[in-house]
C-alpha cells in the first residue's frame, strides 16, 4: 500500500497504477533481467563471465535500504534490528572481498605462490579459503602471508585500508546503539545517579539510599513509567486518549467506582489521572494533612494503619479508592479537607492519583458518582465518629433556605427584567415619536422660510 494525506491505501488497482507510473517500476525490470543468458552467446564469458553479467541485480540495492528503513521503523526491537543489519553488511563485506581475492588467485594462479589462494579441488574448499582470507585482512590480524607481486601488494593494501573505515564504521554504530539504549532508558525511567550523588553530599543514611535504589529498580523489572504524560505530550489529545486507555483501562474498570461508566467516560478519565508508585512502608497519606488528590488502588495493597504507625485497622486491595472524603464537601465532616486515616502502602503499591480539580470536573459531569462517593464518606465520617449530625442538619437547612433564597432572587431578577425590557420598549417608543415630530417642524420650518422667499420677491 502507499500513503494518500496520511491514510494508507490498499487498492490492488490504485497500488498497481502508482507503481507502474514510479522511478522504481523501470529500475526492478532492469534488475531483474536474466542478463546471465548473454554468456551463452559464443566469445561472451571470456568477456564478461556469470557475475559480472548478473551486476543488474545490485540495481536493486535502493529497494533494499527502504526495505530496511521501513522494517526498522516498524519493528519493536529496532536497536538488535540494527545490529543484525550490521553484522550482514559485514558477513557480506568479507563475501564480496574473498570473491575479489579469489578472482585475482584465479588470474595469477591457483598456488602459483603461498599468498594466492591453493588449488583445492573441492569448490567449497576453496570459498572457505578465500573468505577465511578475507577475515584476517578485513581484521586486521596481520597472520596471511606476505605478498609477492604487485597485484598482491595493492590488494593487502586495498584490504588493510577498507579494514580502518569499516572499524571505524562498526565502532561508530556500535557507539551509536548503546547511546540509544542509554537515550531510551532515560527518556522512560528517571536517572538514578543525581538522586543518589545528593543523598551522599547531603550525609543522607544508607538505608534511605537503599529505599531510593530499591524503588528505581523496581520501576526498571517491572517496566512501570512514572513519565507518562511527558512521553505522550507530542501526541494529539484523540490519539493520547487511545493509546492511554489501552494500558490503563482494563485496571481501570476493576475499579468499582467506575463499573457502568461508558467507554468513552473512562477515555476521558484516563487522561486526568497520573500513575504513582509507593515502595513498602511509605505513607501515602497522614491524618491530618491537606488533601489535594484522591487515590484508586491498581495493584498492591495498602494498610489503614493506627496513630502508632504499626497497628492494622483495615487492608485495602486492587479496585478500591481512597482520599475523597477531604476533596468532596460532605455536610457535618468535623475534619474539612484533611485527612481523615493514615495510609500505608505494604508492597509496592501502583495507584491512580486524581487531584482535586480533575476530580471536580469529573464530578460535575456525572452527578451519579458525586452521590457515590458522598454515600460511602458519609458512611465512613459515621463509623470514625466525624460526622456531627448537627451540623449535617444545620448545613442542609442552610443550603435549602439558601436555595429557595436563591429561587426568590431569581424570580425577582425575572420581574426586573421584565421591567427593563418594557421601559425600553417605552424608550424607544418615545424616542421614535419625538424624532417624527422633529421631522415634522423641520418640513414646517422649510415651508415658512420657502413662503417668506415668496412674499420678499412679490414685494420687490
């Protein structure tokens, strides 16, 4: 197929007519035109012989390099891609140099003298030769005999000198793949030497070192990218939607929040939320502090702990949430928007992290999850004692006088509108009126002035 404004094309008809109209079209005829037959005719392979009549078929090399553009931009291991490509551009560097060898063993003689290839009789013999020759030539080992003629002299040379570009060559994309594996890792793992050369200029312990290295290799095995949003910040929002929802959203329907949300929902969702991971023993949240996000377990599990820090009161799992008591406004929470348990993770915890403004958003959206969440805090404010009943009532009496305070304004600001609209109407009544009458005197004017005219001219 071919690209048509971004939009892959895969009609035989259209795909056969574009090639047959292309540069490429002409150049694979002339490659693949049995040029070899000409050594038929009598006196042409003195001349030519098979491979130099078969030279067409480098016509073709064009193609391959695409070939390899495409297969490389396509494949998900592009960097052992380009060391495969390496290694056969080098087994055929050495093929094509040990055939050249061996046609000029052939001019000089077969085992005329120890540096040209012997006369074995078997045809593989001789191939093993030539392109074991080649080999310590093109790497430069040194261990072939010395030349004898000229011809021999210019080849080792020719050979010895191929072999300092081409190392130099291999050493450069070698160079060049472990740069990008390097360049790879750090664009999808954070680098651990500044955080560890900061802790050791800061006198910081070794256990903590050992905390912070733990976690970054934990990232690494299990291929966790705390990155995200940084990776896919190029992408269109359409695309990032889909390529987010893909990795995310089979966790994300585990979540039982969210069960009979739409797919196109949840699409949305997924954007909003970042992945955050938590090594053993850290607190993800304090009682007391400010909350600012809310949680939702991926993997791993979580202990409500005591105020001593060790005691379990509960252990939550993967599909469970936390922290919305302190984003949402529950009626009669003593505690506002702290936090109201102390959260630790067990493991290592992956959760989805949703802030407070995403989280109104959403539930300014779907009023349906707002009520959930209020129903499950309410039930937890009550179980911890938190919830002054109250003050419950007091805040709802005061939202539904508020609301038909609320109403009344609303009215009255109808009726002032109403008002408004008929004194312009008045106004532009009155406005119309006045600019006839002024109209009006002015054609009486023109007739008073026109009629003393008259009267002047008569008296005259």
């Amino acid at each position: 197929g071919f690209l048509e404004d971004g939009i892959l094309v895969q009609d035989t008809s259209r795909i056969r007519r574009r090639y047959l109209c292309s540069w490429a079209f002409p150049w694979d005829v002339a490659a693949v035109l049995p040029t070899e037959l000409l050594c038929l005719l009598p006196g042409v392979p003195g001349v030519l012989g098979v491979p130099a009549a078969r030279a067409n078929r480098c016509l073709r090399a064009p193609r391959l390099f695409e070939a390899f553009d495409r297969c490389e931009t396509h494949t998900g291991w592009p960097n052992a891609f380009r060391v495969a490509k390496l290694m056969m551009y080098l087994v055929l560097g050495i093929h094509w140099h040990g055939c050249l060898y061996f046609a000029l063993s052939v001019r000089l003689g077969l085992g005329t003298d120890p540096w040209v290839c012997p006369a074995f009789a078997h045809p593989l013999r001789r191939y093993l030769h030539s392109f074991y020759f080649s080999t310590l030539v093109l790497a430069m080992v040194g261990d072939t005999p010395a030349p004898q003629r000229e011809e021999e002299f210019l080849f080792t040379i020719t050979g010895f000198l191929l072999a300092v570009l081409g190392f130099a060559t291999i050493t450069g994309s070698i160079s060049a793949v472990i740069s990008n594996l390097s360049t790879a890792d750090a664009a999808f793992y954070p680098d651990t030497g500044p955080v560890r050369r900061y802790l050791r200029a800061q006198g910081a312990g070794r256990q903590l070192v050992g905390r912070v290295a733990r976690w970054h290799q934990h990232l690494r095995m299990q291929r966790k990218l705390p990155a995200e949003r940084a990776v896919l910040q190029h992408l269109p929002r359409g695309l990032r939607a889909e390529v987010a929802a893909s990795v995310h959203l089979p966790a994300l329907r585990r979540v039982g929040l969210f069960h009979g949300w739409g797919h196109e929902v949840l699409r949305q969702l997924v954007l909003r939320l970042r992945p955050q991971v938590f090594s053993p023993g850290e607190f993800v949240c304090q009682r007391g502090d400010v909350g600012r996000e809310m949680y939702f377990i991926r993997k791993g599990r979580l202990a409500v702990v005591a105020e001593d820090g060790i005691t379990q009161l509960a252990v939550l799992g993967e599909g469970l949430y936390f922290g919305e008591i302190s984003l949402i406004n529950i009626k009669g929470n003593t505690a506002g928007n702290r936090r109201t348990a102390n959260i630790l993770s067990i493991g290592y915890s992956d959760l989805f992290c949703l802030s407070k403004e995403d989280l109104a958003e959403v539930l300014a959206e779907f009023p349906h999850a707002r009520a959930t969440m209020e129903a499950k805090g309410r039930e937890l404010l009550l179980g911890m004692g938190r919830l002054d009943k109250g003050a419950e009532a007091a805040a709802v009496a005061a939202e539904a006088e508020a609301e038909e305070r609320l109403q009344g304004l609303e009215v009255a600001l109808e009726g002032l509108q109403t008002r408004v609209a008929r004194l312009l109407a008045q106004l532009e009544a009155s406005a119309l009126h006045m600019a006839l009458r002024i109209q009006r005197l002015q054609g009486r004017l023109h007739l008073r002035q026109q009629w003393d005219e008259a009267v002047g001219t008569a008296g005259a």
